[in-house]
C-alpha cells in the first residue's frame, strides 16, 4: 500500500510539474464513488485543480461515456489505478462499482439507514457497513488540514 501511494504521489508532481511548465491547471479524474469512499491517495491522485466528474458516480460516468461514443474496448476495460500487478478497484473496493454506486446513492442521497439499504438492494447490513467505515475512515482526505488554535498565555 505504501509503496502505490508513493508512486501516486511522484506521479501526481511530475503532472503538476508539466502543467507549471505550460501555465495549466491540472484536472482530476476522480469520480464521487471514488471521492466518498476515499479510494485515492492524499496528495496523489486526489491532488488536483479541478475535479470535472467528481459529482458523478462511476456508473455515471461510464453512461457518459457511452453517450460520448468512448470505445467499447475502453469502457469494458477492468478499471485499476495501475500500482501494481493485477490490481483492480473492484476487488480493492470489495465490490462492484455498481453495487458501491447503489449504497452510496441510497445512503449519501436518500439518508437512508444501513438496514434499509441492504433490505432494499438485498445485500447484507456487513457489506453496507463496510461502505459507511470507509466514507467515515477517509473524511479527512477531502478537508483541509487541522489548524490548531494558539492559546494566549
């Protein structure tokens, strides 16, 4: 894990590198699937100066690229951040993006309970849960950092 979230993060300076060269910002390609579960590296892949999709869920995103005409041999391709061998996000995440898409909407869109969502997508509460520690676990990725407050002596 260390040594993917490494490479993300040389990967992400030698991006921001060229962009300075050139006077660009640097888009992201997060997506909010990947945003509310904190499937990024801080200061990696999550480092950017736009996020264009990221208020789309993968599912989303992949209906727009199909709308777009992206290649069926790209859509179909396994999605994997490229870190290491046989790496995909799927089998990181522990599960599909389309069953994680139907939690999330459920769960971040519709307030809905951890019991209501596995009654109503019938999985069970353990992989809802899952889901929910993982938002909860990487909060801190999405804020700035803690400031404290001086004290007057």
């Amino acid at each position: 894990m260390a040594i993917g979230n490494l490479k993300a993060r040389i990967r992400m300076s030698i991006i921001y590198y060229y962009a300075n060269q050139k006077n660009y910002l640097v888009c992201g390609t997060g997506n909010k699937s990947e945003i509310l579960i904190g499937y990024f590296t801080k200061h990696g892949d999550g480092a950017c100066d736009m996020e264009p999709i990221g208020d789309l869920y993968k599912t989303e995103v992949y209906k727009l690229s199909e709308s777009l005409g992206v290649q069926k041999e790209i859509l179909n391709k396994p999605p994997r951040a490229g870190l290491w061998t046989n790496q995909t996000d799927e089998d990181e995440i522990g599960m599909s993006y389309d069953l994680l898409d139907q939690i999330l909407y459920l769960y971040i869109e519709k307030d809905m309970k951890n019991t209501e969502i596995s009654e109503k997508i019938n999985i069970s509460v353990d992989n809802v849960d899952m889901i929910i520690e993982k938002i909860k676990r990487s909060e801190h990725k999405s804020k700035v950092p803690e400031i404290p407050q001086k004290t007057i002596l």
